[in-house]
C-alpha cells in the first residue's frame, strides 16, 4: 500500500513500505529536496528499468519514518488488468 504522494526525479512518485521483484543498488548519500539522504536505487528484476529509491538513511530526525521505505516513480507504474 502506497503511504503518501511524494515528488520523483520524474513526476510524482509514491512512498511504499515493502515492494516485490524489485532489486537494489548501492546506496550513495544525495541532497533530495527533503534533505540529506543515504539512498539507492531499485529497479525492475525482470527489465531493469530503475523505478525509484529505497531510503536506507535519513539524517534530519523529521525524516526518519522514510528508513527502509521506497519511492517507486508514478512513471514508472502500470495499471494492469484487474485492478479497480
């Protein structure tokens, strides 16, 4: 289940608690709009298209329920048949 609307590096992107078939990259610190942030990337298993960021570390204490959360990009996301 998505928590919230957040911006992407592409648009409007979502924060989530968990994700499947979804693999991630090394975690380099970044300036996010938010703040300083230790995150990687994660990217489709399957095609490898990076999808977003898993946030490993945030260090504003206003930023910490982000750890070990993920921004999957709205981009990046496909309604399939079956969905409501």
């Amino acid at each position: 289940l998505a928590l919230q609307s957040f911006q992407g590096s592409q648009g409007r992107a979502y924060l989530f608690n968990s994700v499947v078939n979804v693999g991630c990259g090394p975690a380099e610190e970044r300036v996010l709009l938010t703040g300083l942030h230790a995150v990687a990337d994660i990217y489709c298993e399957n095609c490898k298209t990076t999808l977003g960021w898993k946030y490993e570390h945030a260090f504003e204490s206003s930023q910490k329920y982000k750890e070990g959360k993920y921004i999957i990009e709205l981009a990046h996301m496909i309604k399939d048949n079956g969905w409501d």
